[in-house]
C-alpha cells in the first residue's frame, strides 16, 4: 500500500462518504452502499461509479471485499490510516526542532 494511494483514496468526498458509512455498517453490498448513498446522504450516482469509488478504495488497502454465495460484502480496513497516522502522531518520536526565525 502507497501512501499516495491513500491520500488519493480520502481526496474525493464521495468516497469519503463510502467510508462515513462502512464506518457505521461494515459489511455491505454494493446495493446496500448505494441505497444508503442515495437516502442518507441524497447522491444519485450510478452503481458502476460506486463501484469504482469502491475499487480505489480497495487498491489503497481501506476497502476489503468478501465474496458469500453471490453476495460481495465491502468491510472497512483502518489499519492503513493507522500506519499514516502513527507515522505523524507518534508519541515516542522525537519532537522536530522549531524554527528560530
């Protein structure tokens, strides 16, 4: 996983509205993604745009999918926003030196 396939992934709001509603239900289908999309949230964006949203998602590691019968379920990942997350917010690291000026 690429940083700058995460921070593409979380540069597009709608994707990031994916990911506001994984977070709340992880485990759905692309039907139930876009229901939730379209209720919620008032986009009415087509299933195969959803689906690529979900697809870049997935390439950044933030999105896995499992398959169940015919059924895919899209379960959310945050190990990947840890990894960025840590590399900034740890607190063992040293603290960066200030600017005189």
């Amino acid at each position: 996983m690429a940083a700058d396939d995460l921070f593409k992934a979380l540069a597009d709001g709608t994707r990031r509205t994916i990911l506001d509603e994984l977070t709340e239900k992880s485990g759905q289908t692309l039907f139930e993604i876009c229901a939730r999309l379209t209720v919620k949230h008032g986009l009415g964006i087509s299933r195969q745009a959803v689906s690529q949203h979900l697809a870049v998602l997935e390439a950044a590691g933030l999105v896995e999918t499992r398959r169940e019968g015919r059924y895919k379920f899209h379960d959310l990942n945050v190990a990947p926003l840890r990894h960025i997350t840590e590399r900034w917010l740890d607190p063992h690291a040293p603290a960066p030196e200030r600017d005189p000026s």
